[in-house]
C-alpha cells in the first residue's frame, strides 16, 4: 500500500507547484525529500528503494534514446560544442576544486572528484525542459544538447578513470553500429504504427542499447542515446518519440523520486548545496562568455547557458561509483539546482527580453553561425514554423500566391524543405533581435504554425507592435490557448482538431453531392 502513498505524494506535490508556475518536477523532487522524512514513522516495502531506482533508470534510458532520435550527429560536430564543452569542464574543474577544498575538510583528491561532479549539467533536466517547448531542435536547442553529450563522454572516462574501470575488448564493435542502421529503419518500417513500434522503442532503449552497452563496458545511457541517434534520419522518428512520450514521463517521476530519497542532509550537505547554489550564476555566465566566444549570438548563448546552469544527475553517479559518503550531499545540490534552474528554463524567453538591450553589446561583430534574414523580399503571405501543419499550408498555398515564404528555427528541417523546392529561411519567431532587423514591407498575411503557444504570442505581439496590419491566422489544439493568442492580436486561431472534422466533412459532403449528379 506504501506504493500508492508514493505515488499520491507525487501527483499532490506535482500538481501543487504547476498551480504556483513551476514545472511538476519540482514537486516530484519535494515529494522525495518529504518520503526520506518519513521513513522513520513508516516501513518501505522490501526493496521498495531498488524498485524506484529501476524504474528511473528505465526512464533516463528513455529520455536519452527520445533525444537521440531528435539529434544529428553533425551538429556535435561544431566548434561551439567541442570547445565550449571542453573549455567549460576544464575551467569549472579549475575554480570548483579549490573552493570546494577550502570550504569542507577534505582531501584534494575528494575536492577534485566533487569539482569534476558538479562541473557537468543535467542531460535529464536539459532535454525534458527543451522537449516540453519543442526546442531539442532550434539552434540553442541543439547546442545544448551537444555540449550535454560531450559532458556525459567526459564522465564515462572519468568513471572508467578514477573507478579502475576499463570497458571489454568487445566494446570495439560500437563503431560497427553505423552497418545496422539499415536493418534497424526496415525493422521500424514494418512496424506499423501501434503497439510494435512502441515495443520496438523500448526494445532498442532498454535492452540492446541499455543493458547490450553495459555488456561491453560501456554506459546503458550512452547506448539509449546511440541506439537513438541511429534511428534519427528516419522519416517516422519523430513518430516513435511521441509514442514512448507517456511511458518515458511516467518513469521519469521515479528519477525526480529517486533523487529526494537519497537521504536527508547533514551539515556538510547543506553547506556543500548552499554554496554549489550561490556558484550556479558563475556557471552560467561561463557558459555565456565561452558561446559568445564561439561566435553565437547573445540570444543562442542566453538560452543555451540557461538550460545548462544546474548540476547533473551524473555526478550521482559519478559519487555512487567513487564517491559513495558524498551521495546524499550531492543528490541535494542536484535537487536544488533543479528546483532553481527549472523555473527559470520557464521563463527563458521572456527573461531574455528582459536583458536583450544589456546583452547584445556582447556580441561579436562578425557572421553568426546562428544568423537570420533582415529581409522577406516580395514575399506576400509568410509562414512561421514547417512541421505537418506549416508544411500543408505551403503545399496549399505555392500555386496560388506568387510570393510565399516560410522561416522555421530548426535548420535541419530547413535544408530538408529547401532539397525539397520550398523557399524556407531559418529564423527564430522568438529572437527579439530577428524582429529588429526584419524588413516585411510586401508581406500581407502571416500564418502562425509553430508547435509552441508562447511562440505564437510573442510572434502576434511583435507582429503588433511592427504596425502590421495584415491578416494573422494561427492554430492550436486548446480553446484556451485560441482565446490567448487572439488576445495578443491575431485575426483567427482556428482549433486544428476541429477543423480536420470541419474539412473531411466538407469533403464527404462535396463528394456525396457529385455522386448525386452523376446518378441524376
């Protein structure tokens, strides 16, 4: 019966702070703590812990092996990844070490081992935060992303490293993986769209990618993530994420749980948390200054750097396998990084707007990797966003207006629709400086067609606020969100679920009604 308290404390404290603004994972987090607390007025079933930690193991697997399916390998190939990930760890390893050394009485050896632990970001944290706004994609998504993986390779060679660790022989068949992708898009093409597909997903993630790399060696995260990576150029990846969404969410309470019950604090733990806190803006900053380095815009080193400032869940690892006396320490920096950093990721682009005019003197003068258009041309109707429903606009639309344009922040999906014959730019709707610089005298309608609502409205707004006066249509699945971003200023913002109802029955009607010519 315990299970179903742990589950009720979950949904309570997950529902409470999503009604406060907070993401549930906050509460998730709060509701572990709250059952450590516990423990002494209640008895946890036999293996109860070993239960929860399975289960978020399952879950991390799941959201990495979904993340792998959204990533190219080309992008971790980038400058701003490499050096930034690299020059970060070294430089945060650098200023952590003594500090940490200075402030707890102990070893240099344990202060190098926790300055390595808290120099990595959270994979978990990161990726959830970036999904949940559709973002894995954009160009700070991306970079993001990157930067986490090469933090992640880091920390398997410092377990390997400081564990006395080395991975099989066998572990050389890794770089053979690229020969198995075909036979892994046709096992997924024959999969149809049900149960299979999803069985499939769990399949790569949990056994061949999970415990097949553990076999070799090897980190079970680092093959969920491989395995997703394989399946990425497919054409229904985006179709076998969504369908592990729910079970991926699900699991993951359990590593938010998880994360809680490690134990409650003693002092060296709350000092340790206290001051890893206070040292979070530090790290962001970093973060900002090497991007910016890098040649990215303030915005893409803004948003990159803000979904980076925490700590991971790989330094738990990190102290169970080297550092197990620092376990509870640690899961308590993690946990309140989280609860500080999510909340923020939240709000990111309207806190971005907030400090644009301060951050923009930051940037280099010189060509952005991350550059967008100033100016539409004779574009008369302009598209924001080219997933399915931007895609079907444009296919609706290139034959009846001579200017048509669309801009969509993913540019990957830009070259593809550009291969493809479309005119596609790249640009973010919700870059304050792409607005600024944006020339759009000819355009006269704007089709609003991105995933994200936020988006839309700040899209209407600064659309707005330009003095456009032209025609403004979006969609959504929500009333409420309809009501919101009619509010900001568009024209009509038509329920996409709806309308398909509306639509397939003016096609049977159309189609019954010919049928009856023709039989007189």
């Amino acid at each position: 019966m315990l299970e179903a308290v742990w589950i009720a404390f979950a949904f309570s404290l997950g529902l409470l702070v999503r009604a406060v603004g907070l993401p549930p994972l906050v509460g998730y987090l709060a509701a572990g703590f709250a059952i450590s607390g516990l423990e002494y007025y209640t008895t946890l079933p036999e293996h109860g812990d070993e239960v929860i930690s399975h289960l978020a193991h399952l879950g991390v697997l799941l959201l990495l092996f979904t993340v792998g399916l959204k990533l190219r390998v080309r992008n971790l190939v980038q400058p701003e990844v490499i050096g930034g990930g690299l020059l970060h760890f070294v430089a945060s390893v650098a200023l952590l070490t003594p500090g940490i050394y200075l402030l707890l009485d102990i070893t240099a050896y344990e202060a190098l081992l926790l300055g390595v632990a808290l120099s990595f970001s959270s994979t978990v944290l990161a990726a959830k935060v970036l999904d949940s706004k559709r973002e894995l994609r954009a160009f700070h998504g991306r970079v993001a992303i990157g930067i986490l993986v090469i933090q992640d390779l880091l920390a398997l060679l410092v377990i390997s490293v400081a564990g006395g660790t080395s991975p099989s022989v066998w572990a050389l068949l890794v770089f053979a993986l690229p020969l198995v992708r075909p036979l892994l898009f046709k096992l997924l093409d024959v999969c149809g769209h049900d149960e299979l597909m999803v069985l499939l997903g769990l399949l790569l993630a949990l056994v061949i990618g999970g415990l097949g790399f553990e076999a070799l060696g090897l980190s079970s995260e680092l093959g969920a993530l491989a395995f997703g990576v394989l399946l990425a150029k497919h054409k229904r990846a985006t179709e076998l994420s969504n369908s592990l969404w729910s079970i991926k969410e699900v699991f993951l309470v359990g590593f938010f749980l998880q994360i809680g019950m490690s134990g409650l604090p003693g002092m060296d733990a709350l000092i340790l948390a206290g001051a890893a806190t206070l040292a979070l803006p530090l790290k962001g900053l970093l973060f900002f200054v090497l991007l910016i380095v890098f040649k990215l815009r303030a915005r893409s080193a803004f948003l990159t750097s803000l979904a980076l400032t925490n700590y991971s869940e790989f330094g738990l690892i990190v102290a169970a396998i080297i550092l197990p006396q620092w376990l509870v320490p640690l899961a308590l920096t993690v946990a309140v990084s989280f609860v500080v950093s999510a909340p923020l990721n939240r709000i990111a682009h309207p806190f971005y707007e907030r400090l644009a005019n301060k951050l923009l003197g930051f940037e280099r003068n010189l060509h952005h990797p991350d550059q967008q258009p100033i100016s539409l041309g004779e574009a008369e109707v302009l598209i924001f966003g080219m997933g399915r429903t931007g895609t079907a606009a444009y296919e609706q639309l290139k034959d009846k207006v001579p200017g048509l344009i669309a801009l969509d922040s993913d540019p990957g999906k830009v070259d593809r629709h550009r291969r493809e014959g479309r005119s596609v730019l790249f640009a973010d709707a919700e870059d304050q400086v792409f607005w600024q610089g944006l020339k759009m005298d000819s355009v006269r309608a704007v089709i609003l067609s991105m995933s994200d609502i936020e988006a839309k409205m700040i899209a209407v707004k600064q659309l707005r606020q330009r003095g456009f006066t032209g025609f403004i249509a979006s969609h959504t699945l929500f009333q409420d969100e309809a009501d919101k971003i009619n509010a900001a200023g568009a024209d009509e913002t038509y329920l996409t679920m709806s309308e398909a109802g509306v639509g397939l029955a003016e096609h049977v009607q159309e189609e019954v009604y010919s049928r009856s010519l023709a039989d007189g």
